[in-house]
C-alpha cells in the first residue's frame, strides 16, 4: 500500500475540553504547519514567511479586540 497525506491535529479536541472548563474565554487557534511541514519530525518545517504573516493577522485580531 503507498503512503498519502493524511490531515490530523490534537488541538482541537483540547480546545474543547479548555472550552468546556472556561466557557466566557475566547480563543484564537491558528495552524502554522502544512501537510509538507513533517510535524514533530527530526526534519520539521515551519514557512517563516507564513508565519510573519499569521504574526501579523494575530496582531490585528488584538488590536481589534482591544478598541472594543
């Protein structure tokens, strides 16, 4: 059988739990890794450009937030 990609993430169901525990918390969950990132390997990637990027949506999301 050949290998394939395969989508995954533990995130998510724990955000559900840390949901449940503080139901009035707001969370913000963003996912840097991409199916070429080899996701807690010895050779793991992280898109440095993309990740500026996702600096700078967090940042606005913030400042959003804070003018409220």
């Amino acid at each position: 059988t050949p290998a394939m990609w395969m989508g995954e993430g533990g995130t998510i169901p724990f955000m559900a739990m840390v949901g449940a525990k503080y139901p009035q918390a707001q969370f913000l969950i963003t996912g840097v890794l991409g199916p070429h990132s080899n996701a807690h390997g010895p050779n793991e990637f992280l898109h440095l450009d993309y990740v500026k990027r996702l600096t700078a949506c967090v940042a606005d999301v913030l400042t959003a937030h804070a003018a409220r």
